[in-house]
C-alpha cells in the first residue's frame, strides 16, 4: 500500500518532531545526563532514518521496534517514554486501520470499488 507508507513517512517525522520537543521540556526541568541527552537525539536520528526505508518489508517492525526503545526508556528519560506510549497507540490504530482497509479491498467492499 504506497499510500500508506507516506503516512507513516508523515507519523515518523511527526514524532521525530515531538521527540525533539521533549528534549527543551526536559531542559527547563534540571536537564538530563549527556548520555540521556544523546538517546534521545539517536532516537530522533533512528525516526527519521527509517522514512527512508518505508519501502521495505522490515519498516514497519524496525517502525514497533523504535517504540520499544522509546516505551523502554521511560525510567531513563520519563518524557521520551511518555511519547514513546502515546505514539505506539498511535501505531497500534494507524496499523489497525491498514489492515482494515486492505480487507475491505481483498473483498472489493470499499467505496471506490463499488
């Protein structure tokens, strides 16, 4: 499905962006130790490396990957975990909704197909 992938392409930058945010919340509260500092950033560089492999077949496990790391680091980094949970509901109903739509189109049920 091509024109999921630019969805999802959308969603990684979209949380890449958010991920990057948190850093400047985490630094008005005390800040965070350098090694801290430099998960996050690899996080945001991992996001937006895996736009550019969409097309492949592993994507979208490397894509739940990421939000294992992110969900795990909720004892190092609190608010990149906190992202990390929000963004793989996210997931979860981006990729509910996939495969919803391409059942309704293996059954030719969808609009366009009528």
């Amino acid at each position: 499905m091509k024109s999921f992938r630019s969805i999802m392409a959308g969603t990684l930058v979209l949380e890449a962006i958010v991920v990057g945010l948190s850093l400047l919340v985490v630094s008005k509260r005390g800040g965070l130790p350098a090694a801290s500092e430099w998960l996050t950033v690899g996080v945001i560089f991992a996001l937006l490396a895996t736009c550019g492999l969409l097309r492949f077949r592993f994507a979208i496990p490397l894509v739940l990957l990421w939000q294992l790391v992110m969900i795990g680091c909720v004892f190092l980094v609190t608010p990149l975990g906190v992202v990390g949970i929000l963004f793989a509901i996210v997931w979860a109903l981006l990729l509910w909704m996939r495969y919803d739509v391409a059942r309704k189109q293996a059954a030719g049920k969808l609009p366009s197909q009528q």
